[in-house]
C-alpha cells in the first residue's frame, strides 16, 4: 500500500494542483479533508472536484459548531483582538484544521498531513506547530511553500494535467474565511498609502450608503458567552451569522490593519467582521459593568497575551491553558444583556444591564437618594496622597532637581581623541 496523505482542500487553484503534485512528488495517496468553518461555499462540488483530480477519498466536515464552541467563544471571552485590530478570524480557524487533519490522519492510517499554506505567512506557522504538538511523527507537506510555482505557471501545471482551473473571474486577492470575519489582502491593498476599494468588501455595505435609520440589538451574554438576540435565544453559530447579516447591513466591521506577522513582516490586511465587532464591544461594555476594577486591569493584559498567542500559533500550550484557567474564573460574573446600535458603519454601545452589575445608583447618584459618604472622602485623600506629598516635597520641588538634566538613553560615544594607544611595533626601530 502506498503511504498516504490527508490534504486540506479549499478547492481552490492551490491545493487543486496539490493534489496531483502530491501523487508525484512524493508518491503517496491523497485524502482530501474540506472543513466548513462556515466559508459559504458548494462543499459537494469540492467534494466531487477533488475525486475527480485524483484524489483516492474526499472528506467533507461541518466543523461550524466546533469552530464556534471551542475556538470563536474563547476568544471572545478573552477579550482576544489582535494588535487591538484584528478579531482573529483566519488565526482562529487554523488550530482546528490542525487538530482534523491529525484525527483523520489517523482514522486513514496516514503518514503525513498537507496544506495549502505558502512560505511566507502565519497561517503555516499555526499549522505546522499545531501538528507538530500533537502528532510529532507526522509529516507535514506543504506544498505552495515548495514547489516555488508563480499563478500562471500553476495554471499551466492544471491544464497540463486536467485539473479543472476555477472559472469565475477571481478577484485580484487573497482571501480567508469563516463565520468570525473575512480577511482580504494582496492586490491594490499592497500599497498601505490606498483606500481600498469598495470590490474587496462582500459583507459589509459602504457605510455612506448604509440605512440612514439606526438599528437596536440587545445581546445577552451568560458568562461571557452570547446565547440570545433582541430576546431570542438561539446557538452560536446561527447567532453569529445572523449578526454578520444585520451588522453587515450597517456597514459595521470594515478593518484596516497594518499588522506585524510572526515573521517579521509588516503587511496591509483588510478585514471584515461585523459580528465579531459588534460582540467584542458589547462584551467589553458588559465586563465594565461586572468586573471590578482590578479585575478588569489584569484581564487587559491577559487579551493581549491570549491575541498573542492565538496570532502565534500557540494554541496548544500549556500557557493556554493557564490562560483559559483564568479567562473562565475572570468571565464568571459577565452576565447580562447589551444594547447596540447600529448606524452608519459604527456600533454604539446603548445600554447595560446585569443581575451581577456592580454599578449602584445609591452610590453613583448626584441626587437626594445619595448613599455615599462624602466626609470620608477627606481621610482617604489624605492617605492616598501621603507618599506623593512627601516625595514631591523632598526630591521635587527642590531647586537641585529642577537644575538637572533629566537622562538621555543614548550609549555614551567614545572621545577618539582621549584615546590612550600603544602599538607593538612602535619603538621597535633601534
Ligand atoms: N493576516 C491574517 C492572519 O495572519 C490573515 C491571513 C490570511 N489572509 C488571507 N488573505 N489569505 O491571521
């Protein structure tokens, strides 16, 4: 029997050509694995197409579910927004294609695991370490990163070899998606200094010519997690389609991100991402209303470690773990309902309310139901400014400080003439 190999398939130009280059590169027989992450596309005909190029079996997996369930809430809970940009969508989508093609992987006995991942992005990164943590032993082929074909040579290759090339005219980008966004990059949008122009957007509208009414939607969050819309509650996975479709009509969740990748790139992505942006700022909105104010700092920096990580492909890590430890006992309280509005490509947060908010009109209130105690107010700030009266008085306000020069965190030059220098040779003319 010949080794085998399960592909992720796209059925896309890329891993289409893959299939065959496979089979004779390195002689092996090819599963193909297509997962919906909810791409919106024909799975059956992808199905199909791959039977056709040659593959020896084509698997289809709705992994929707999975994706939102295991992947997309974390991350919101987590407050897990890239560079303080980017909901993660094309990052988040990578652990899970590596975590199916080692259990397939398996099920088939195979040697190794393939994709369609070229040599200079993330998306490589995040599956190959993926892979690596769980099935060491795995091969890991890839072949855009080697066989070094331009397009037009790829296209060359398929017609060379039957390969049904895509018809529809393709748009001149790259583009990934799922349920949690579209990330679109390549073309005119190389140029970070250009707008980019209204063809690379399919969900949103342009918010100029977005509904001039405002649209409300309540969200309720239990532990963080959204489980019903305007009152209804619904899964995730429909709820987040159908926020992409309301939020998407407001022309909400266009972003433009020049972002650092992993491989030390600086490169111009745009995205869209209605429901993740729409979830992330309600959610934000309700942990300020149920998180104490200690809480609510460290957890800042916890996002940034968790978007990190999710961009670094570290999924599966013991840091993750820690991390989800504290995100699920820190996400306890977050509990309530939020209301947005929508308008005009923004998103507003309007109203909070929760059985766990810690805001307290008693306390709160300029009026006569007033709880709080001013007079107290006097001994805290005593206390509370004590140290910074006392230092201002000794180091501060002195003339001495006042003369200094604050310091510069230049490395000192060396003065070449103070430069004090004896040669071997010298006199040694005698
Ligand atoms: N820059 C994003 C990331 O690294 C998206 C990468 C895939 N984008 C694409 N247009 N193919 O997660």
């Amino acid at each position: 029997m010949r080794n085998r190999v399960v592909l992720a398939y796209s059925g896309g130009l890329d891993t289409s050509v893959s299939i065959r280059w496979i089979q004779e590169k390195y002689d092996m027989d090819v599963i193909t694995l297509t997962i919906d992450l909810g791409q919106g596309r024909e799975l059956e005909e992808i199905k199909h197409k791959a039977v056709t190029i040659g593959a020896i079996k084509a698997i289809v997996y709705d992994a929707k579910e999975m994706f939102v369930n295991h992947y997309v809430f974390p991350a919101l809970q987590g407050g897990a927004i890239y560079e303080g940009e980017y909901p993660l969508a094309t990052a988040l989508g990578r652990p899970l294609i590596a975590g199916l093609l080692v259990d397939i992987a398996r099920d088939e006995g195979a040697a190794a695991v393939a994709h369609g991942c070229t040599g200079k992005g993330n998306d490589q990164v995040r599956i190959d370490v993926a892979v690596k943590i769980l099935a060491p032993r795995l091969q890991v082929i890839a072949p855009v990163r080697e066989w070094r074909m331009t397009r037009d040579e790829e296209i060359k290759y398929a017609m060379a070899n039957d390969i049904p090339i895509p018809v529809t005219q393709a748009k001149p980008y790259s583009v990934d998606q799922n349920l949690w966004g579209r990330s679109i990059e390549a073309g005119v949008l190389e140029d970070p200094a250009v707008e980019p122009p209204e063809d690379v957007y399919e969900w949103t509208v342009a918010p100029d010519r977005a509904p001039a009414a405002p649209q409300y939607v309540d969200i309720r969050f239990e532990s963080g997690i959204p489980v019903a819309l305007d009152g209804a509650e619904m899964e995730g996975v429909e709820l987040i389609e159908r926020l992409n479709q309301i939020a998407g009509q407001h022309g909400v969740g266009r972003i433009d991100h020049v972002e650092n990748r992993l491989v030390g790139i600086k490169s111009r992505e745009i995205y869209e991402a209605p429901a993740a942006t729409v979830l992330h700022k309600a959610h934000q909105a309700l942990e300020d209303l149920t998180l104490s104010k200690q809480q609510a700092r460290f957890k800042t920096t916890v996002s940034r470690e968790y978007a990190d990580l999710i961009y670094n492909g570290l999924w599966f890590t013991s840091l993750h773990q820690d991390l989800r430890a504290f995100i699920a006992s820190n996400q306890m309280h977050v509990t309530g309902t939020i209301r947005m509005k929508l308008w005009k490509g923004n998103c507003f947060v309007v109203g909070r309310t929760s059985p766990k908010s810690l805001y307290s009109f008693a306390l709160a209130t300029y009026d006569s139901g007033d709880q709080f105690d001013h007079n107290a107010s006097v001994g805290f700030i005593t206390v509370h400014g004590l140290a910074a009266q006392t230092q201002a008085q000794a180091q501060l306000i002195g003339p001495a400080a006042a003369a200094k020069e604050l310091p510069v965190v230049v490395p000192p030059r060396v003065d070449r003439d103070a430069l004090e220098v004896e040669s071997a040779d010298e006199g040694d003319d005698a």
